[in-house]
C-alpha cells in the first residue's frame, strides 16, 4: 500500500511556485518538498487544511492510495482510490 501525493498536479495547475505554495500555508520551501515527493512520514490536519485551502481543492486531490499488490488491474478495488471518491458497491446492494 503506498499513499501518493499529488501536490505537484494541483501547483502545476494553478501555475503556482513552491515558494509561493510554502509562504501561503507557512511552511518551508524544504517541508513542501519533503511532503510534495511523498517522504513524509505524516501530515497535520492543520497543515492538511492550509494545503486545500489555499489550493481550493479536497484532501482527496492531493493524497491519493494506491494498491502496490495488483498494479497490473487499474479498475480493481482499491487499486487507485482518491481519498474522497465513493466506495464501490456490490452488485445487489
């Protein structure tokens, strides 16, 4: 299982630097590029909110899980899921 993130996409987007993305959410240039290459090993809530805030987007457009067991079957369960995307329902429910 591998959470990826995808703070570059949501920049790259907004033609938004990551000096300019760091001083809005008042981190370091150096901590937004710990989290923007996925070696963080966790994220505040507080610092969650900065991110969406200022991005104008949902948690679930900047972390995403990824199943590392089956990458070969992109529309399996689980295989990418957007943190705020809805569970699939079994057929009969």
């Amino acid at each position: 299982m591998a959470i990826v993130v995808r703070i570059d996409v949501e920049l790259a987007k907004r033609k938004m630097s990551v000096g300019e993305f760091a001083e809005r959410i008042g981190l370091t240039p150096a901590n937004v590029a710990v989290l923007k290459n996925g070696r963080a090993k966790a994220v505040r809530f507080t610092t969650l909110e900065a991110m969406c805030r200022v991005l104008g987007c949902q948690p679930g457009d900047l972390l995403e899980w990824v199943d590392d067991d089956d990458p070969g079957d992109p529309g399996a369960p689980g295989t990418s899921t957007p943190f705020n995307a809805a569970p699939k329902q079994a057929e009969g429910q």
